[in-house]
C-alpha cells in the first residue's frame, strides 16, 4: 500500500492554518459583542484538534510525494479545507444549512464570490471578515498552486511556466520554495497598499480590510448588499487598479523587483490582458453613450470598474449591467470565460492559453495553405512545442464540456435558461454574479434549489482547480498500481 502520510501531514498543516484563522473573526465578534464568538472558537478547537491528530500522527522522515498523490493533495486540500471552513457558517447566528454553508466556503475558498448570504448588513462582523479571508487565503492558495503544483502536472499547458528551468540564467530565484515565499511577502505587501488606498479613498477601516483582502484575491466578496454601489467613485477607482494588478502574474512582480522592467513590459500575455481589459471598457462605454444608457456614476467609470470585474473574475458589481441591454449581456458573459493572466490570483481560461489557441490555428491554416512547410508555434520568444499546444486545447475542450454539463444539471433542476448557462459559466470560471433577476449581479444563489448548490460547488471546485487536477481521479486507471 502506498504510503500516504506525507498528504495527511500537509492536509494537517493547512486545517491548523484555517484553525488559526478562526481567531481572528472571533476577536472581531468578541469586541463587537456579538455571541458568535463563540462559534469561531469552538470550530476552531475542532478544526485544530483534526489538524494535530493528522500531524501527530504523520510526523517524522516523510517520503516525497508522487505525481498521483499531488493530484490527490490538491483535491483533498480543497474540499477538506472547505468542510471545516464552513462550520462558522452552519452554525453561527446566520443559521445556515451545510449545504449554504458549504457553497459559500466553497465559494470564498475559490474566490468565485457567490453568495447566499441575503442580507450581508445585518450579518455578524466575524461572519463578513471570515468571508474575506477565506477569499485571501484561496488567493495565495492558488497562486502557490498555480507556480508550483500545476507545471509539475502538466495541467492546461501550465508547464510553459516551469520555474525550474534547465537554463539557470531565467531563474528568479533558485528554488521554488524560495519563489513562493518571495510571493506570500508580495502578497501581504499589494494587501497593505490596497487597505491604504481603500481608507485614503474614504472607506471605514473594517470595509478597507474586507475589500482589501477580496480585491486582492480576485474573489468579490463584499460587505455590503449593494456592493461597490455602496461607495463613491474614487473607491471604485482604487477598486479597478488592483483587480486589475492582481490578474498579473504575481512572478512577474518579482522581476520588477530584480529591476528587470523589459522582461514586464515585453510580456506577452501581461500586453494582451491589459489591452483586453481597455478595449472591453471602452467598447462597453461606447455602447452606454450611444444607446443613452444611465448608470451609477461616470459612464466611463461605471464601464470600466464592472467590465475589469468580471473579466478578472472579481464580481464586485457597482450596478445593474443586466439591465444595460442585449450587447452588455453577450459582452459580459463572454469576459466570464477569459480570465486573467497565469500565475495570478484570477481565473477563467487564462489569457496565455487563448494565445496559444490562436497561435494553433493560425499554424494550422498556414500549413493547409502551404502542405510542405514548416511551422512552428512562439510564445515570449521561446519555442512552444507541441505537448504544451496539446494540453491546452484539451483543456479548452474540457472546460467547454464541463461548462455544458453543468448547464444541463442545472436546468433538469428547474432553472431556465439564462440562470443555467450563466451559473454554469460564474462557477466554473470562478467569477461570482450570474445573469438574470435571481442570481444576477443584484441577486444570491440563495433560491436555488440545494441539489444545485452542490452542482455548482462542484463547478467552483473544477474551475478552480484547472479541471483535470480533479477529473483525473474518476479514471479508474488513476488508482491502479
């Protein structure tokens, strides 16, 4: 039998974390004076209490783990993270169902932002900072995934950012750990400078902590039913640079601190996503003014901010964009699938892998106009070969796949169209707000019947984890020998 201690004893380690975290809502709630204090500590005792069993009796000289087991890992890291994350949730003052509590862990976690939670004023102080620091933690979760565990799996192409590279001389740093280290700092830092910039802004210190720690996380989680609705335009601003900060990949950062400003600039995805994210806002602008939509605020602000939300899979909202007609609603449910940069905090398909898919086709049509010459696909100056070509046009077509799926699921459970397709879409994308007048972006999934929260959270957790790090445990040859 295979020796599995090695995955219980970090499974340990991060359920001691989510024990610790627990603290700090309950000191929240304890000087508030509300009860719920309580609740936090006692799911933290039981949080904690798992978590030292599972070291105690793991510890010693662990053996590495294996590529099976790192799949393994990831999944169970993730869904054991969010079964004791949602204990606060199921029985705090909100008194919320497993299954409510568990779709928004599972939602925090992920940094989707999808929320059951109606009425978000009249909720607890420790329940709205456990939400926002379980969006934190899920950021740097998975940005620490997405440098270390995914080019190590070959998942989704994500091998094109290996950072052990043979060539020596394109290394940050030298080891991985030390990478992830170098990014945790970077991250306390950008989460410093957000909380600052929300305060100066006009923000109270708790709402400046809140949103500072779900902008970072690209996670979109609020503390207001209205959401950045709530809040003057400058906030809104400040809002809009770091969504669009955090979708950059936070390596890429450190190259700036090395003072290598041309490896920034010249990166190709980093290019792409910003003039991305400009074009849709102007295209979005340009539609408001010349159908005289009205909007909370600057039309060119109220376009951006909502525009860099989704595309960043943040989903804060500032207004009601389902009501802005047909071409903001094609437009904003098209942005739900793109995504941000790899190796950063958003989601979606990612930008470098829709450049690769362009870059595909484009090859392929030059070879069906010219049969006896040679191609070959570049991608930042480097030779992309083509077992990265492959691994991520199978993962557009797993993810287009799962998307379709979990429509169907959700519309055999009664939800009509729009509200499938675009739940679908804001799970698996990890984006939050859907389309329409129930989980739309002034709406909560609240309504939806519990067969489909689970559905869902089971997208949240695919999307999140790049697909195939958790279909790859149904195939039965995954656990033969």
């Amino acid at each position: 039998m295979r020796d599995n201690r090695t995955i219980f004893f970090i499974l340990g380690l991060l359920l001691s974390a989510v024990a610790l975290g627990m603290l700090l809502p309950a000191l929240a709630d304890a000087a508030s004076g509300h009860k719920d204090w309580q609740v936090f500590v006692a799911s933290a005792l039981v949080t904690g209490f798992i978590s030292g069993a599972l070291i105690l009796t793991n510890r010693g000289t662990l053996p590495p783990l294996s590529v099976k087991q790192a799949f393994l890992l990831t999944s169970l890291s993730w869904l054991g993270l969010t079964g004791f994350s949602a204990l606060p949730f199921a029985f705090g003052d909100l008194d919320l169902s497993y299954t409510d509590a568990f779709f928004e862990s599972m939602s925090g976690l992920t940094t989707t932002g999808a929320t059951i939670i109606t009425n978000l004023e009249e909720a607890p102080p420790g329940i709205l900072l456990w939400r926002a620091l379980l969006q934190w933690f899920g950021g740097i979760g998975i940005i620490v995934m997405a440098i270390s565990v995914l080019p190590m799996l070959n998942v989704g192409g994500m091998q094109l950012f290996r950072l052990e590279s043979s060539d020596t001389s394109e290394k940050i740093l030298p080891r991985t750990a030390q990478i992830a280290g170098s990014i945790t700092r970077l991250y306390f830092a950008i989460t410093l400078f957000c909380v600052t910039a929300y305060i100066l802004a006009g923000m109270s210190v708790f709402d400046a902590i809140a949103h500072a720690m779900t902008t970072i996380a690209t996670g979109g989680f609020s503390t207001r039913n209205e959401s950045f609705a709530a809040f003057s335009p400058s906030v809104s601003m400040v809002a809009v640079v770091f969504m669009l900060a955090s979708s950059l990949p936070f390596v890429a950062y450190l190259q700036l601190v090395n003072r290598k400003f041309d490896k920034f600039v010249q990166d190709a995805q980093i290019r792409t996503f910003l003039l991305l994210a400009l074009g849709a806002a102007l295209a979005m602008w340009g539609y408001q003014v010349s159908q005289g939509v009205q909007s909370d605020g600057p039309a060119i602000l109220s376009a951006a901010f909502n525009t860099t939300s989704i595309l960043t899979g943040t989903g804060y909202v500032s207004t009601d964009y389902g009501e802005w007609g047909p071409f903001a609603i094609a437009m904003f449910f098209i942005l739900t699938f793109i995504g941000g940069c790899a190796g950063s905090t958003s989601c979606g398909l990612k930008i470098f892998r829709l450049q690769v898919i362009v870059k595909a086709g484009w090859r392929y049509i030059r070879q069906l106009t010219l049969p006896n010459g040679v191609f070959v696909i570049r991608y930042n100056g480097r030779l992309l070969d083509d077992e990265v070509a492959n691994s991520v046009v199978a993962f557009v077509l797993i993810f287009i796949l799962s998307f379709s799926a979990i429509a169907i699921s959700l519309s055999l459970m009664g939800l009509d169209p729009l509200t499938a397709l675009s739940a679908s879409a804001a799970a698996i994308a990890n984006v939050g707000p859907g389309l329409g007048p129930e989980i739309g972006p002034t709406g909560t999934y609240a309504g939806l019947p519990d067969s489909a929260k689970w559905v869902l959270s089971f997208g949240m957790l695919l999307g999140r984890l790049e697909f195939l790090t958790v279909l790859v445990m149904f195939a039965p040859s995954f656990w033969r020998r």
